[in-house]
C-alpha cells in the first residue's frame, strides 16, 4: 500500500493553509470564542473563501473533487489548534451535515444550496441525536406525516452541534409508523425559520465550549414536498453511510489533538525543574510519554488504512468503528497522563492542556460511544 501520510504534494499544501489560518484566525481569538459560546460567522465565511469547506464536493458546486485522505489531512491540521470547539463547529458542517445533501439530495437541491454551503454562507447541522434515544438510531420517535404535497414534521431532536446558529438542517423523522426499528425512517432538509421548527434551549457543556449545541423542537412544522432527502423510509441506511466518514473524522480528531497534548507536554517537561533535574530527565515520564506516542502513531496509521479503504470504494465498517473505538478511548488517556505531568499547572485555565482535557471527554461518546463500536467490530469477527 503506498504511503498515504507524507510526500503528497496536494495534502501538503491543504495542510499549510489551514496551518496559516489557525495561527492567524483561531489562536488568537479562541479564548473569546469560548466565552461567548460560538464561532463569530464573518470567521466561518472567511474559512469558506478558502475553499476547504468543499474538500470533497464537486467542482462544480465550487468543491476541490478531492477523496477521504484529504479530508484526514485537513482533520488534522484543524484539530491541532487547542480549540475543539471550533474544530468540531467546522467539522460538522464540512462532514457530518452536509455529506447528507451531496449524496442523496437531487440536481435541484443540490443546486440550492451547495454553493452556499461550500462558500460558508449557510452553515449546516444534522439532527438525529433524540432524548430519549442516544447511539440507538433505529428506535428515533420524531415524526414526519404526510399532507397534501408536503410533510408535517414532529419530535425533538438533542446534542445538535451548530443548532443555535446554523441556517440549515438535515432531520432524520419516522415516516413509517408500522415499520419497525431502522426501517421506516426517512431525512429531510430544514431551513432555520420555518415555522413550527424553534431552538428550545442552547445546551450547557463540559467542553467544546466555542460550539454551540442545541435542543431542536419541531411541532406542526410544515414542509414542502421536496424537502425529502433522498428516498422515502431509507435514511436510516443513509445515517449509518455518513456515520463512516463522521467516524473517521472523530478518529483524525482523537489522533491530532493526542499529538498535540504530546508536544505540548514535551516542551513542558523539557523546560520543568523537580528534585534538581528536568522532568523529562525522570525515566518513568520520558517512557510513558514514549510508549503514548507510540500507541498514537499506530492510532494515526489505523486512521489513514481506514481513510485509504473508503476512497478504494471497499467495505470499512469493521476498521472504521476499531478507529472510532481505539481512538476515542486512547485520546483520553493521552490527556489524562499530559495533564498528569504538568502538576498544578494542567489545571490552570491559562493552560491549553486544561482545555484540551475537557473538550476530549465527548470523543468516546459522540458519533457513536465505544461500547457500540466494540459491538460492531465483534459482529465481523
């Protein structure tokens, strides 16, 4: 297999622009982000003049027409900036969201609103998350009936990343009242303001504190016939489809910020003086710190494997969930020992390991928690 991680002159150069944005954009002003609670949208629009919000789009729409490994490489690079929360408001709309318009939307709602989507115009969300449901998509209590030429849209939907500030969402409904588990589940296209569809609350999190996160409301919220994503009582099979990418993305995401807590406790313990030698010089941190670069390493393999299968067109469900699983898993322990090793100082807010530990807490969880991954790699054992 060739080598997927260096000497790729188009992901190098994807790579120094974001590079290049996240010192100039998302260093700065991170802590403010975090106090407010969201990306500022002149920042997001300006990321969308960079073209990267369309990785993987068709030219046509304004996308690059590039593969999977891009979208690792630019995953990367992203997460590398201490600031989940921006990461993952990015990350969302380029991947989890939008992926489900430029699969299965037709010509006409392609043509609608993939430009705006690529250029950062409107910002998307994916709504499927319920209360009462968490991982387990096929038991989604959401309705959507018909009437007349259109739809009637009830239920609630929870944990929806850019649901105060986005413009547009794709929500996942029971069409089918008599089908059982995942069938009978259809999607929809939801635009911000129609009437029925509101923001109950903006939730309160542990991390990710510059994404905001929505409970979403829909009663009587009236749609028009083609707001149907796709066909009819097969989104379900489109939810586990983008749950492919969304996990590997979550694993790019686990790996990145694991390397950068790494280096960031590197210069630490380089530079930190305890019982009359640095701390590096102390053999069980230097080989602790070794022994987690190594397992992040083969993490970051297992990602670009996993990356290389889907642009083969091959059938990665078994790797993916091993990376969403493994990397999930090793990304808090990775933030766990580097918070360890800064003592006192990991505690401290004006410390980005601080951060950084709250904001990997939900990467085991979201996207689909370990022990339902593990469950998915055991069934093709």
């Amino acid at each position: 297999m060739p080598n997927l991680i260096y000497g790729n002159e188009t992901l190098d150069a994807l790579r120094d622009q974001v590079r290049r944005f996240v010192e100039d954009e998302v260093l700065p002003n991170g802590d403010a982000w975090e106090k407010t609670g969201m990306v500022p949208r002149d920042v997001l629009e300006k990321m969308g003049k960079l073209g990267v919000y369309g990785i993987r789009y068709p030219e046509k729409y304004g996308g690059a027409g590039l593969d999977t490994l891009a979208t690792v490489a630019f995953v990367e690079e992203l997460s590398r900036s201490t600031y989940a929360g921006f990461n993952v408001t990015v990350l969302v709309h380029t991947d989890m969201a939008s992926p489900h318009l430029q699969r299965f939307g037709t010509d006409e709602q392609c043509e609608r609103y993939m430009p705006d989507i690529i250029s950062g115009r409107k910002i998307s969300g994916v709504a499927v998350t319920e209360p009462g449901g968490g991982s387990d998509v096929a038991a989604l209590t959401t309705k959507a009936v018909k009437r007349g030429n259109g739809w009637v849209l009830n239920g609630s939907k929870i944990f929806i990343t850019n649901g105060v500030h986005g413009d547009v969402f794709f929500v996942a409904a029971r069409t089918d009242p008599d089908a059982k588990g995942s069938r009978g589940v259809s999607m929809f296209i939801v635009d911000k303001g129609t009437p029925g569809f509101k923001v109950s609350k903006q939730l309160d999190k542990m991390g990710w504190r510059s994404s905001d996160t929505a409970e979403l409301v829909f009663e009587d919220c009236e749609l028009s016939g083609d707001a149907l994503l796709g066909e009819e009582n097969q989104g379900f099979y489109a939810i586990m489809k983008n749950f492919q990418n969304e996990r590997i993305v979550i694993g790019a995401m686990s790996v990145s910020e694991s390397q950068k807590a790494i280096d960031l406790t590197l210069e630490y313990v380089k530079d930190r003086a305890a019982f009359g030698a640095t701390l590096w010089d102390k053999q069980a941190i230097r080989q602790r710190l070794a022994m987690l670069q190594a397992e992040v390493s083969a993490a970051r393999q297992l990602v670009y494997h996993s990356a290389w299968l889907d642009t083969q067109g091959l059938d990665a469900t078994k790797e993916v969930s091993m990376v969403k699983a493994l990397c999930g898993e090793l990304v808090n322990k990775v933030m766990y020992t580097c918070q360890q090793f800064f003592g006192g100082y990991g505690y401290m807010k004006e410390y980005p390991i601080e951060r950084m530990v709250r904001d990997a807490r939900i990467l085991s969880v979201g996207g689909g928690a370990t022990e339902v991954m593990l469950e998915e790699v055991a069934k093709r054992m």
